[in-house]
C-alpha cells in the first residue's frame, strides 16, 4: 500500500511548477525532449505565458495555457519580475501624447528601461508603426571611446566622456510601451515639411491646423506644422534645441517659417491644444518645456493667429532673454 501510494506522490512532484515565465522571442519550438534530433511538438509566441516545471542546462521544460508540454530554450524566456515591470511601463505611459509617429527599420525589441542589455518582453516586426512619446539616452557600451567633442552652447552641460545612443519610448498599435533604439525607429515626418530640415534631425512634429487653398480650381486644406529638431548627433543634454512653425501661404502655394527659435534647452512632452482668445478667435496653441541654466523646467506657451505665432505670458510672466545663438 505505502508503494502505491509513493507513486502518484512522485508523479505530482514531476510536475511541480517552478515558477511563471513569459515568452520573449517571436516565436519558439518546443521540443520533445534534450537532444540534436528531436520532435517539435508544438510553437509558443511572443508574450505567451508558460508554466516552467522542469530545467536542465539551457532548456526549460514549460507547460502552456492549453495545457501543451515541452522543452523550450531558457534565453528565449523572461521572469514575472520582467512582466510587471512591462505592463507598469504601459500603464504609466498608456495616456501620454504623442510627440511623432514612427516607423520601425528593423526587428526590435521593446526594453523595460534604455540599453541594449536590458530585459525586454515584446519584440516588433520591421516596418511596424509607433508612437513616440519621449527620449532617453543610455550608454553605448561599458569602456567605449569617448564620444567625438561636439560644439557647446551655452548652458549646457559638459560631457562625460561616456560614448551615449538616444532611445526612443514608444507605444506599438497594441498600447504596449517599451524603449527602443532610436536609430532603428525612422520619425514618419511629413513629405511636405521634410525638405526643410537644413541638416537638422527632426525629433518631432505637431498638426496645429488647417487652412482652405485653392489652386487651379482645386480646393483643398493644407495642414500648418510645428516641428522640432536639434543637431544630428546622440548623447545630447537635450531633446530638442530648435523649434519651427511651418504655415501655408496661399497665394504662392507654398509652405514659409512662420516661426523659428534656437539655443532651446527644450525637453518633451510638447503639447498642442485649442484655446479661446477672445476677439482673436479659437486659437492653436503649443506648450513647449524649457531647462534654464540651473537645470529648472518652466513651461512656454505659444499661439498661432495665421500666420503670426506669438508667447502667451502668464500673468507676472517676464519673457526670458533670447539666447545667443538664436537667429532669424
């Protein structure tokens, strides 16, 4: 009797489950068993969540929702511990604006925190799209050369000699948020403004309006743009330094600076929105986020009167000195 018994005991304890994982590769086979030739007896895909019963060198004997068993790599697994903190970073971040979209070069994975050894849950397809809703940067690699001196301005902060990659947060067309690599992400800039670049990188555009054009007996509206940029390089202590309002001229058809501000120490999230301004009307509006020489951020809040952008002060307000290094 005490032998019929012990059986069933040890079968429970095969069965045991060790801990909860959750797939992190596209897709993994999984296997019979441990060996160069095996039987796949099933698939697990990205984000699937496993029971792990058993591991052995680098494999994982999983369980699935449905009950399926097999033997998986343990590389192509992620912990409970890196699923929380994915979906906190999705709900922390699911109501931010959207600063660009994007649209994805390559395969890429969406980390928890900036760098590329960093844990990460989900990865993306090539060409996928994006919304990029702010910046980060992170070191390249532990060692690396420092990074090439680039020119300063004043008020911002010297460099570490640490070799620095921007990284993009961004939210997939699921909701689900993570960091990527910014070079992998190209910004879906509009065609019409993107020949005006002037060997800027453009970090970010915002749809502020639209207004009627007729051409050739053709009507139509033509959006008007606010655009950010700053100089093509990583690593710098801002998100953006540049600012510009692109507004459509109707009568030569045609797109013309409306507005243009440099020396910014600008950070995101950049904000647009609709306000009343009495006699002038329902106007555009922009909120741009601005570092002062001690690091403090203040909020600048700007509107568009076609085709006149203007600073809105707050009552005491005092408009800040325009830097050196702007122009035009």
């Amino acid at each position: 009797m005490a032998a019929m018994l012990l059986l069933p005991a040890c079968g429970r304890g095969r069965h045991r489950v060790l801990e909860v994982a959750y797939v992190s590769a596209p897709q993994a086979a999984l296997r019979d068993q441990i060996a160069a030739i095996f039987n796949r007896v099933g698939n697990v895909k990205n984000g699937e969540r496993v029971e792990v019963l058993e591991r052995e060198k680098r494999f994982a004997r999983v369980r699935t929702t449905t009950g399926l068993e097999g033997w998986v790599e343990q590389r192509f697994l992620v912990d409970q511990k890196t699923f929380d903190a994915v979906q906190k970073l999705t709900s922390d971040n699911q109501n931010d604006p959207i600063q660009a979209p994007g649209i994805l070069r390559n395969e890429t994975n969406l980390h928890v925190t900036p760098g590329r050894e960093t844990e990460h849950l989900y990865q993306l397809a090539s060409g996928a799209k994006v919304a990029i809703l702010k910046r980060a940067t992170a070191e390249k690699q532990p060692g690396a050369a420092p990074a090439p001196k680039l020119p300063g301005r004043p008020g911002a902060k010297a460099s570490t000699g640490s070799v620095l990659e921007d990284w993009w947060l961004v939210r997939d067309t699921l909701g689900r948020v993570g960091w990527v690599l910014a070079r992998m992400v190209d910004v879906d800039i509009p065609l019409e403004v993107a020949q005006y670049a002037e060997g800027q990188r453009f970090v970010a555009f915002f749809l502020l309006n639209e207004v009627p054009d007729s051409e050739k007996g053709v009507q139509k509206q033509v959006p008007q743009y606010l655009c950010l940029f700053t100089e093509p390089h990583d690593g710098l202590p801002y998100d953006y330094d540049q600012v510009r309002v692109f507004t459509w001229n109707a009568r030569k058809h045609r797109y013309e600076t409306a507005y243009r501000e440099h020396g910014l120490d600008g950070s995101l999230p950049v904000t647009v929105s609709k306000e009343d301004f009495d006699k002038e009307g329902t106007l555009p509006v922009f909120v741009l986020r601005v570092k002062d020489d001690a690091g403090k951020v203040a909020e600048r809040k700007y509107k568009l009167n076609n085709p006149i952008v203007r600073r809105v002060l707050a009552p005491g307000e005092v408009p800040s000195r325009p830097s050196k290094k702007r122009r035009g």
